[in-house]
C-alpha cells in the first residue's frame, strides 16, 4: 500500500518541479531574446526604427516558430520577418516596466509570449512601445512529455521491482505462521498430536504452551476415565454379593439392577470429553469402517447384510471430538439397527457444509409414540429384542454434549427406523 500511493506522489511532485523548471527556462529565454530585439530598436522623430535583419536568425525565417512584434496603444509598429503570413493574436501591453508571460494561440497553435513595456524618450516626449517575443510551445512540450514518459517508466519499473520484493519479503515472514496454522489444522483433523515444526522465537513460545495444552489435557482425561473404569469395577463386586444374597425378594433384584444399569449410565456420560477437551479431528471413515466390519461379523448368522457409503464434499468426512464418544453413537445405533432389521441396514456418511451420519434399517420401524420416547433411559423399543434402553439415551447426551442433533423417524428407502445424526464442521 506504501509503494502505492508514495511513489506516484513523488513522481507527481517531480513532474510539478520540471515543470516548473521548463516554465522558468522559458522565461529566461523570451526574456533574453527581448533584450536583443530592445537593443537595436531606435525612436527617430518619435518613429520606431527596426534593421532588416536581427542577430538571432529564428527572427528572420519565415515560420521559424520564434517571433517579435513591437506594438503600442493595441496598433502593431513592427514584426519580425519569420512572422510574416500571420495574424497578430490580441497582444496585451503591461505598465511601463512590467512584463507578462501568457499563453496564446496563432492559427490553432499553442505559442508563449513575453510582453516587456519600455518607453523611449525623445527631444519632445516618450513614446512607450512594448516588445513581444513569442514561441511555439511545441518543443517545450516535447521536453515534459519526454521527461514524463521516462519518469513515469522508471516508476512503474520501481514499482513492480518493489512489490516483487515486498512480496516475497512477506511471503518469507509470514512462512511460519502458515506452517503454525497448518499444523494446527492438522491437530484438529486428528493427523498428528501436537505441534512439530521449529519456530521463530516469537512463535515458539506459544507452539510450546499449545503442546503443552495438549498434553496436559491428554494426561487428564487418561486419568479422569482411568479413574472411571476404577470406580466401576470397585462396584461390581459389592453389587454382585448382594444380588447373591439369598434373602433377597424380586423387589430387591430389580432395584440391584436398576442401581446397575444407572451406574452405567452415569459412568457413560461422565466418560464423554465433549465440549470440555480439545477437539482433536477424527476420521468418521476409520471408525466407521471398523464398526462395520465387527457388526459383520457379529450378526453374520442373522444373515443382515450391512451397507455403508461415505460421501464428501471438498474435504474429508472429519468428526471433532473424541474417538470413543463417535464409537459409542454410532455404534449404539448401528447395533440396535441389526437387532431390528430383516435383513439390511445402510449406514451413510454425508460431509457436506455439516457432518450427516444416517442409519436406516428395514424392520418394521418405530411408532410416533416411540419415536418421542426412545431416548429416554430405561425405555426400549417392543420390536427390538433386546437393548435400546441405556444405550440411546447415552447416545442423545453425547450428542447433546457435542451442540449436535440426533432425530429418528421413517426411512423412506427400507421403510424402517431412520436415525440421523448431524454435527457442526468447525
């Protein structure tokens, strides 16, 4: 923006100065060839007296383009021969002793005159007359022209030179910001784990606190969930003797089971990173895939033929959470989808401005009813044989927790239960 705007002031600046430059040449040039003419002008018996010829021969050829007139009161007393053919402009006479310098116009040409007003004395009064020199402006012309092409040229070169050089300057400064930016991104796709790349020390301060972050938050989470799995494992034991009691009634059991089933799920939830980690990005093909594969092979003999399709748009299909917590929707559904199916259940993943998860299957579906209590915890579907009570309502926190959306109804194409999930991109 500098080289903008700084170099074509200052070649407007230079162009203003040899202007003025060539206008004061002018003068001293006009002004010298009027006292050459005023040298040899005489006063006779109050009559001007010219010689044939001038000392400068420009006044003597016809069309020369350098001229002389001497006039007074409006009224031509003498011209110079180059002037010969021509029509006198309208001359102006200044105060005895003053000059102008103006231009004119002869015959469509543009011409500068220098009036100079002199008064000759006699024996028996002054006789004022003013000496006019006039020039074609022309070669004057083609000196500013000549000067602004070469000075308009050097700066456009000027320019071009700087700007290849600024550019490159910037596109060298600005490299490590780029990498910094694009490591980021990396992280957040889930390529790599942290920050790789050396720094300039003004960088490199904030790339250490990044992985820093990173791993600190890494470690808690290990933690948090080790710390989890321990809790539900001190459970099982003391819960397990107490429903081997053999004084307990159906009452009791049930209620053993219903404490069972809550601790799951509050441990479900609780294991969810969400909102709260850094969203590291994860490929929802890899995961995908790989439930697809399992559930294959676990409902082989059920003979439930499982389709899936990936379908991105620009960029890859990229999940911004944790691994487990995609697993564990996905997964949830797709399962409870083979239990209720006949014998086929499409799983889609659409990457479009949003990431799309759709899974379809070709059982005989869920009611209004159902469709508007299926998440809630205990509740189960009577088609399904087995599950669908905590497991989607785990589902539904995580997606909640993930500012997501998770709807169920009709699948226009098996005519079973469609279960979409939808997920912001960034």
């Amino acid at each position: 923006m500098l080289i903008v705007v700084l170099l074509p002031s200052i070649g407007f600046t230079l162009n203003k100065a040899f202007e003025r430059q060539i206008g004061q040449s002018i003068k001293n040039q006009l002004n010298a060839y009027m006292y050459s003419v005023l040298a040899v002008a005489e006063v006779e018996n109050a009559q001007l007296v010219m010689p044939a010829n001038l000392v400068e021969n420009q006044f003597n050829v016809i069309g020369s383009g350098l001229y002389a007139l001497i006039s007074t009161q409006d009224k031509v007393l003498w011209s110079s021969g180059s002037f010969f053919g021509l029509h006198p402009p309208k001359l102006i006479e200044p105060a005895i002793g003053q000059h102008r310098l103006e231009r004119i116009k002869i015959d469509n040409l543009k011409h500068i005159i220098f009036s100079f007003t002199v008064s000759f004395a006699t024996e028996t009064k002054s006789v004022p007359v003013t000496i006019h020199i006039i020039k074609n402006e022309t070669d004057y012309q083609l000196q500013i022209d000549e000067f602004n092409q070469t000075l308009w040229s050097w700066i456009g070169i000027l320019m071009l030179v700087l700007t290849v050089i600024q550019t490159v300057w910037l596109i060298w400064t600005l490299k490590p910001i780029n990498q910094f930016g694009q490591e980021i991104q990396l992280i957040e796709q889930g390529k790599i784990a942290a920050l790789q790349q050396a720094y300039p020390s003004e960088l490199n301060q904030l790339a250490k606190q990044i992985n820093t972050l990173l791993h600190t938050e890494q470690q808690q989470r290990q933690r948090y969930r080790n710390a989890l799995a321990d809790l539900a494992h001190s459970l099982k034991t003391p819960l397990a003797v107490l429903k081997s009691q053999p004084q307990l009634n159906q009452d009791s059991h049930e209620q053993l089971d219903n404490i069972n089933h809550i601790i799951g799920y509050q441990l479900k939830k609780a294991q969810s990173v969400a909102a709260n980690a850094w969203h590291l990005g994860i490929s929802v093909d890899e995961t995908a895939s790989k439930l697809v594969r399992t559930l294959s092979q676990i409902y082989r003999d059920s003979h439930i033929d499982i389709d899936y399709q990936l379908i991105e748009d620009k960029q890859p299909a990229i999940f911004r959470g944790d691994s487990a917590d995609l697993s564990e929707m996905i997964g949830n559904i797709l399962d409870n989808a083979c239990k209720a199916a006949k014998h086929q259940v499409l799983l889609t993943v659409i990457q479009a401005e949003q990431l799309h998860i759709i899974i379809e299957d070709d059982g005989v579906g869920l009611t209004p009813e159902q469709q508007q209590r299926i998440f809630e915890r205990g509740v189960r579907a009577d088609t399904y044989q087995q599950g669908h009570g905590i497991g989607l309502a785990i589902v539904s926190d995580l997606v909640n927790s993930y500012q997501g959306t998770l709807n169920v109804s009709q699948s226009e194409q098996f005519g079973g239960a469609k279960f979409s999930l939808t997920f912001h991109s960034s």
